[in-house]
C-alpha cells in the first residue's frame, strides 16, 4: 500500500483500502473452498453414475433433499456427491453475504454510522431473501 | 450421451464462456443461458440457475484483484446495493410467475442490448458540479488516473442511478446474469461516474446482488447439482484466465467478433421464444 502515490486530499483513507483488501483476500478464499467442494461432489457423482445424461428439457423443481439446508447436510454426512455439490453452492451463496457483513464491521470501526446503517439494510435485504422471501 | 460426456462438455463450453465473458466485459452469465438452451435444450429455469452460481464465483473470484487496482468504490458500491438486491428479490420472484417464453424474449433483448453496449465508446466527463446529495451520501472518490495522480470524482444524479440499478437487480434475478452492462449504465452513463470506476465497482457488486437471488432460486427448485457443477467450475475457470489474457491481448477486434456472437444468439432466443420452442 505505500506503493501507491500520496494523496494529500484523497477521501479514500487508508482504513477503506485495508477493508476492501481484506474482503477481496476472503471472497478469494471463499470462492476456492466452495469451488473445492463442488468439484470433490462432482468426481463422486461422475464415478457413481454410468446412465444416460440426465434430462432438464422440462422443468421440475428439485427436490427438497437439495433446496433446504437441513436435508442437504443430512445428504453430505451420508456422502450424496449432489448433496456435496450443494454443500459447496450454499458456501458460495454465503461469500458475498459474509462480505457486507465484513464490511458493516469495516464502517463502524470507521466510525462512519451512515453507511454502518447502509450495509445493515443490504444485509437485511439479503438475510430475508435467503431464509423468508418465497 | 453418457452423464460423464454431458458434464465433460458442459464443462468445456462454460469455461469458453466464462473466457469470453471476461475478455468482453459481458460477464459468463450472458452466453452460458443461450448456450444451455439452445445447445443443450436446458429448460431456462435450470439454465438460469446454474448462470446465477457462476455468476457469483466469478464475481467473488475477481474481487481480490479489483480491488488491488484501487478503482473500485465501496460506499457507491454498498449504497446501489439496496437497489439491485431490493431489484432482485422482485425479479427472482417474477421468474416463478413470468411464462418461460416471456423470460427468453426478455434474455434476447438483453443479448442484443449488452452487444450494442459492449461496443459503445464511453466518455469521460470529470468537470461537474458537485451533487448535494451524494456529498451527503459520500458517493466519491478519487481513482489513479496516471502514475501518481490522483483524479477525483463525486457521483451526478443520483436518483436517476439508484433507479437503474434497481433495473439491473431486476434483470439480474430475472434472468440469471450479473446485468454488468446496465449497471455500467447506471453509474458510468447517469452518475457520470470514471468508466474504470463504474466497471470495478459493478464486478463488485455482481456477486451481492446475485446473492439476493439465489435464495429463492435454490427454495425453487432451480439449481441441479449435477448441471450447476461444471458449468460453475467451467465459468469460474474460464474468467479467472480471461481476466489474466486481458492485459495482454487486444481486445477490440475479439470485441467486435464476440458481439455478433451475442446478436446471434439474442436472435436465437427471440425467435425460439416466439416460436414457442424455449
């Protein structure tokens, strides 16, 4: 960071640089774990199965086994390799969450309550449409 | 076609989509849906889905790198983020009530609308005067414009960009793609924000914004294990190489090539949505 140039009157401080660095390293992280997960599933799932491609021409929702997280973690313990596949998208859908998070953490150290209170809303936003919006 | 030869190729073609979409600035989610069903005959539904995960990988994965560049915003970023993820929550919605040719008609415009503006020359326009409000929401910054310098930026009407962003959220949950060109739209275009800026700060905000979605994709029904796992892997690969050729290769003849491709397949969904055949 003191690579970069002074910047007398620059309202990037140097906290914020920090904060977004920290929170790209954890995105980074996030995305190889999830990324790891999904492949183990799917090496599992390409030596269990020896049929015929399965068909998605017409839609049918999934069944509940993959879209709650209860029967899904059910599903891992037993070694399902599509429940594992899905273990690595919840890790996934969770990065960018756990980045606003990181980020409301960011603001209050700043001390900088307007945008404490505008990540807040966005977790919220997010935290609903993940467990209530139908 | 075996499951090993479906996911094999699957897996081929996401990462060709993930290397395009990052050498165009389009994003993988916006060739990968076409690609699933036209090619593969994937019911939109699923194809989306799987668009909608890749879209956050690839996001997530580019983050560390934008970030480093120094142009991205977080206050811009995190302030339009009430936009597209309010956006989203109603555009995931609208895909469980929207009929399925509705979807790909709406895709198809999109593909034609993101060619148009994967072409577009963008302007710089840096002599304004400061809007009030974004003083009061600190929607500003500055960005290294040339070696040691430093530019300074604040945000211009900003209700027209929240209200675009909102658009985008919607299309992104609609549609299962990040909408990086309206959101480009919306800061570079409305907010008059630098183009770097406006294009660091959408990647950035990609990954939030889908996150917004796949809640109700995943409670849906539409995210299938075994075809999310290669095109996710495929796309996430793909881009992470295309963001590293970037700097090396030229990319405004690719563009140019990579755009007919988009009109191509825009067509495609607009005809076969028409037709009735999505």
């Amino acid at each position: 960071m003191s690579s970069t140039a002074p910047q007398p009157a620059s309202p990037k401080s140097w906290t914020d640089l920090r904060i977004e660095i920290l929170v790209g390293i954890f995105l980074r992280t996030g995305v190889l774990l999830a990324a790891a997960i999904v492949l183990t599933g799917g090496i599992l799932y390409l030596a269990q199965s020896h049929g015929p491609r399965p068909n998605y021409q017409h839609f049918q929702a999934e069944p509940a086994q993959f879209t709650h997280l209860t029967p899904t973690l059910h599903g891992v313990a037993t070694l399902n390799p599509e429940s594992i596949i899905m273990l690595g998208l919840l890790v996934l859908i969770a990065t960018p969450v756990a980045r606003v998070g990181m980020c409301i953490v960011g603001f209050l150290f700043e001390r900088d309550h307007l945008y404490t209170a505008i990540s807040a809303i966005v977790l919220v936003i997010l935290l609903y449409s993940l467990f209530f919006h139908k | 076609m075996t499951a090993l030869e479906f996911s094999l190729i699957l897996l081929l073609s996401s990462l060709a989509a993930g290397l395009l979409g990052a050498l165009s600035g389009l994003g993988g989610g916006v060739v990968i849906v076409p690609v699933l069903t036209i090619i593969f005959h994937v019911d939109i539904h699923y194809a989306i889905g799987a668009s909608l995960v890749s879209v956050i990988a690839t996001s997530s994965g580019a983050a560390a790198a934008y970030v480093r560049e120094g142009f991205s915003n977080i206050r811009v970023g995190m302030f339009l983020e009430i936009a597209t993820t309010l956006g989203a929550l109603l555009g995931a919605w609208l895909t469980t009530r929207v009929p399925t040719h509705s979807i790909g008609f709406i895709f198809g415009l999109v593909l034609l609308y993101s060619a148009y503006s994967s072409l577009r020359q963008y302007h710089e326009d840096l002599t304004q005067k400061p809007d009030p409000l974004a003083l009061r929401l600190k929607l500003k910054g500055s960005f290294p414009a040339s070696p040691g310098v430093q530019q300074e930026y604040v945000a211009q009407r900003v209700p027209a960009g929240f209200g675009l962003m909102t658009l985008a959220g919607t299309l992104s949950g609609l549609l299962g793609i990040g909408s990086g060109a309206v959101k480009v739209i919306a800061m570079d275009q409305a907010m008059r924000l630098p183009f770097k800026v406006s294009t660091t700060t959408s990647n950035f905000m990609i990954g939030v914004t889908a996150a917004a979605s796949a809640g109700l994709y995943l409670r849906a029904g539409y995210l299938a294990p075994a075809l999310v796992m290669p095109v996710m892997l495929g796309v996430l690969v793909g881009s992470l190489i295309g963001s590293r050729l970037l700097v090396r290769v030229h990319v405004r003849t690719l563009k140019i090539v990579f755009a007919l491709v988009i009109v191509v397949l825009g067509i495609e969904m607009i005809v076969n949505s028409l037709t009735g055949k999505l």
